[in-house]
C-alpha cells in the first residue's frame, strides 16, 4: 500500500511539473504576439502604407510645392550700373535657353543683348521703335512695336511675321507691354504711348491672343494701361494704369480670360511688373522699383539714379532683378528668384 502512494505522489508532481512548463510556455508566445502587433499597427505604419481601394483608377501623385519664406527686404542690396549709353531702355526678356537678357530702346531704334556679367551687342537694328520684348517657353520672341502698332512673333530660326495689329478692322494704338502664359497664351496692353498716325480706336485696351492668332479684349480703359505680369501659378494677372496710380488683379480662368478687376496697390507712376516665386510683386515706378508682399503690403522700394521703366528676372538661378530706368540698366540680387515666364 505505501509503494501505490509513493508511485501516485510522483505520477502528480510529474503531471504538475509538464502543465507549468506548458503554461509559461504559451504566455511567452502570446506575449511576443502581441508586441509584434502592437508595431504593425502603429500610426506611424499606417501612415507609411499607401492604400488604394479603387484599383480601377490609377494611383494619385500629390505634387508638394515649395513655399518660400516672406520676403526680407533689407537683405536686398543696392542695384548695381550695368551701362547709361542708351536714350530710352525698357522691354527687359530674358532668354532662358540662351541665357541672355533682350531689352529694348525705344528712341534708339534697337533691340540689345547682354551676355553675362556685362557683355552689350545689338540684337536687333530697325526695331520699329519697340517697346515690350518676351520670349514664350517654346523660344519665340514677341515684340510690341510702336511704329507698326503691332505685336510680331520671331521665331527660334529669325522668321519674324505679324501677329496681330487691329481689332475688329481698327488699327491698335501703340502696344506697350507683353506676358506670355505656358499654353502659349500672350497677354499685351495697348495704350497711347508712342501712338505714330490716328488714333483708330476710341478706347485703350488689354488684350489676349490665343496660340491660332484670335484676338480678344479682356478689359477697356479711358487711360494709361502699361505694365503686365503673371503670378507663378498663372491664376492671377497684374496690371499697371500709370496715370491712375494703382496695380489691378484679375483672376485668370482655365480658358485664359480674366475676371474680377480690382486694385492690389497704391504706386506713383506705375510701368513694367515682375513677380517672384514667392509672389511678392515688383512695379516699376517714379521713385524706384515699389515691392509688394503677396496681399499688396509695400515692403520697400529699390533705387536707381534714373526712373525706372521695367524689370525683369534672369540669371543662371532666377535671382537677379534686371531694371531699365532711362538711359540705364541696372542689376539686383534678390533672396528669392523671380518667376520667368
């Protein structure tokens, strides 16, 4: 009798001893279960696994745009004199595939060239008094000439042609300033500056022309539209009325039209415009060039000996602020480059 209760105590501890060992056994592995499942489903995870539930529909690319930081405007240095040997500078372009700046004088009767740090040729002789220059992002340069009363187009291989000069049947008065949008779209004013012969038309006008060469009038004024810029998302269009003293904004819809006129600022004289990457807005102006934040604050203004007419941005980074004052041309650094149509 002792011996079956010796055997039958063993025969326990055995069995106690094999549901211990089993028991410890499977807490450690639901143990590392769970911490494996506590990484997969971190947010940081999810935010890492891309998840498309429509897989008739090709995934979405969310494009990030740059932001630049506000404009410091005291970090803009004194202009620097390029050349004073002109009678009338205006109509900055520059040329990004050749990497070169065109500009204009218009009682010069020339079209010049300059090549890097400080290089000056004549371009063109016999300009037809141009005054606005532009190239379109394909290379064509569009001129708009006084004499003509025309907007011409030469092409990358020197074919120049007319691109337009009259509005239903009526001569224009004297085009002055151009943009050119990506789609190839180009955007001029028309004021009286300059205007050779008989004013046809009984008002001055902003006009766009769309690639096939058809004219349309966006806006009509008893006076002085100049200047003329696109913003870098090609949503808004500025304008310059130099005897009203004041900058409009248009919105630009998808079709290229412009609505919803209104003032963006307050500027003496106001001529040529340039806009920068991060928006802020550069008018040409009877004290300098006038800078403006993006919502029309003014920052400062850029002085030159002479009265502006126009500025431009180029250079190999975007960043140098090309102006025509007069006789001159100056050159700028600033901190943030400039949008280049």
């Amino acid at each position: 009798m002792e011996k079956v209760r010796y055997l039958l105590i063993i025969f326990i501890l055995i069995i106690g001893t094999t549901v211990n060992i089993g028991c410890t056994t499977s807490i450690e592995d639901i143990k590392v279960e769970s911490e494996s499942k506590q990484i997969d489903i971190s947010p940081k995870a999810e935010t890492n696994i891309p998840i498309d539930l429509n897989l008739s529909e090709p995934p979405k690319i969310i494009e990030k745009s740059f932001e630049y930081p506000k404009l410091n405007f005291s970090a803009i240095p004194a202009p620097v004199l390029i050349s004073d040997k002109f009678i009338f500078a205006e109509g900055p372009a520059w040329d990004k595939a050749n990497g070169r700046l065109l500009f204009s004088d218009i009682d010069g009767n020339k079209i010049y060239e300059i090549k890097l740090p400080d290089r000056i040729n004549v371009y063109r002789t016999s300009s037809n008094n141009t005054n606005g220059l532009e190239f379109d992002n394909q290379g064509n340069l569009y001129a708009a000439e006084h004499d003509s009363r025309s907007i011409t187009v030469i092409s990358k291989n020197g074919q120049t042609k007319t691109l337009v000069d009259n509005y239903m049947g009526r001569r224009l008065n004297s085009p002055n300033d151009i943009v050119a949008k990506s789609d190839g779209t180009i955007y001029f004013t028309d004021p009286t500056f300059g205007l050779k012969g008989q004013k046809e038309l009984d008002f001055m006008g902003l006009y766009r022309v769309i690639k096939e060469g058809k004219l349309f009038l966006e806006d009509k004024f008893d006076t002085s539209p100049n200047g003329v810029a696109l913003s870098p998302d090609e949503k808004k269009l500025y304008l310059s009325l130099t005897f009203g003293n004041e900058i409009l904004v248009y919105d630009v819809s998808p079709d290229g039209s412009t609505t919803n006129s209104r003032k963006f600022a307050y500027v003496k004289n106001p001529d040529g415009i340039e806009v920068d990457l991060g928006e802020n807005v550069y008018v040409a102006g009877l004290e300098g060039v006038y800078v403006f934040s993006p919502e029309g604050t003014k920052l400062g203004i850029i002085y030159t000996n002479d009265q502006p007419t126009n500025c431009e941005f180029g250079g190999p980074s975007g960043n140098i602020l090309f102006i025509t004052a007069r006789n001159s041309i100056y050159r700028v650094d600033i901190p943030i480059p400039g949008f280049i149509e």
